[in-house]
C-alpha cells in the first residue's frame, strides 16, 4: 500500500503556464495503487513541474533534498503545488526529492554543511559528493540515504550507466518489498521502467496509464538494437 494514494487537481484552478499543459488542461486525477510510479513523455511536456509540485506539497526543499535541508537556488516552482491535491494512506513526513539538474547545488550545500559536522558525510558514504564521479555520488546517495519515505526522483539515469541504473532497480526492489518506501519517477530510461508491476503514466495531449511495452521508449530501443541499420539509412544520407 503506498503512503500517496491520490494526487488531483482543485477545481477552481488558474488557466495560464502551467494549468494550460496539455495533460493539466481537462484536469488531474490520479490514483496510485502501487509502490513504484513513472511519469514519461517527451521533454517540455510538464513532467518536472508535476514532480516540483507533488515534491512541493510533501514539504521537501524544491531546489532537491528532504524536508531538513535549507538551501535555495534560482527558484522554479510554477505556481502547481498551490492546487494540487496530496490524499495519503498513511501520511509520511519522510522522503527525499531528488532532481538531477540541480544536484550539482545540493552537493555543495551537503559541503558547506559538513564544513560545521562532517558526521553528515556518512549519509552519503561517508566523503563529499564532489569527490565521487556523477553516478557513483547519485548512487550514494541512493544506497546511504534512501531508508524510509517517499522518494520523487526526476530523471535519475542521467548519471547513471545502464549496470548502475540496474543497481538502482534492487535499491528499489529492497525498500519498496519491505513496505518502506514509494518511489513517483520521470525517466527517460526503459531500463529502470521495467521494474515489475510498476504504474506508468505517458503525459502528452491527456495523462493515461499505458502499458511498459508499449511505450514508445521501449518500442524504439528494441527496434534499433533489432535493426540499427533501418534507423541509419534514414539518418545518414550517404549510407
């Protein structure tokens, strides 16, 4: 049973950026019933800003963090979370919004922090995230910090190579098997929307349930490791 079991739109919402999406504009009602949740859709289509929201209205820090780290960069928040909707099953104040372009930010935040208490490292592995490689300082945090709650991670495969992604999914797997943790995800990555009897919601003119086959992410990376060469013809004019 997940902690968020219903994110919906108020009635008497604004009209302008970001109510105007394409999949905002006939409302949002949502109903999650498991665990583990993707949001994927093209670039620009509202994915972060739905992620913003919800991470917004569980009072995480929306520059990327949980609910205890104070920092600020230039601001983002599109005015969403102020009519969206969290209903929970269980309420958590726990969790950790994790946004992979402004990681960078909260990395040296965690710095500065540890500058006063260095004991702070060791919920992320115990040396500074500016001393490990992007994946390997993303997966840190994953293995060290990632307990308990309700985690919205934004694109977290941008760092991560396809064996690492893999080790994300058993980071996952342990935490949401013993009822510890829900996970909400915009990927790009069929690697990691492959996960078992995850929900994924395809954003586009409407929002809609869709099944991991046929996405067009898995779609298009079967058809291209299957026939590459279909894809260069098309591609490369002088093949």
């Amino acid at each position: 049973m997940p902690y968020l079991s219903r994110i919906y739109l108020k009635d008497n919402h604004p009209q302008d950026f970001p109510f105007n999406l394409p999949f905002l504009s006939k409302g949002l009602d949502l109903r999650l019933k498991n665990n583990v949740t993707f949001f994927v859709g093209e670039n620009g289509i509202g994915k972060s800003t739905l992620l913003e929201a919800i991470a917004e209205n569980c009072d995480f820090n929306v520059a990327g963090g949980s609910r205890n780290h104070h920092y600020n960069f230039h601001k983002t928040e599109s005015g969403l979370s102020e009519h969206l909707v969290l209903s929970w099953s269980t309420k958590t104040t726990q969790g950790f919004f994790m946004r992979a372009e402004s990681f960078f930010n909260f990395a040296t935040y965690i710095d500065e922090v540890a500058e006063e208490d260095r004991r702070v490292l060791e919920a992320y592995g115990g040396k500074s995230l500016h001393q490990q490689s992007h994946g390997e300082a993303f997966l840190s945090l994953f293995h060290n910090h990632f307990q308990k709650g309700i985690y919205i991670l934004d694109e977290p495969e941008s760092a991560l190579s396809p064996q690492r992604q893999l080790s994300l999914l058993s980071i996952i797997h342990k935490l949401e098997k013993a009822g510890k943790a829900q996970f909400i995800i915009s990927s790009h990555s069929p690697i990691l929307m492959s996960y078992p009897n995850a929900e994924i919601y395809l954003l586009d003119d409407k929002i809609q349930r869709i099944p991991y086959k046929e996405t067009e992410h898995y779609q298009l990376t079967r058809n291209f490791l299957e026939h590459p060469e279909r894809y260069f013809k098309h591609l490369f004019e002088d093949i």
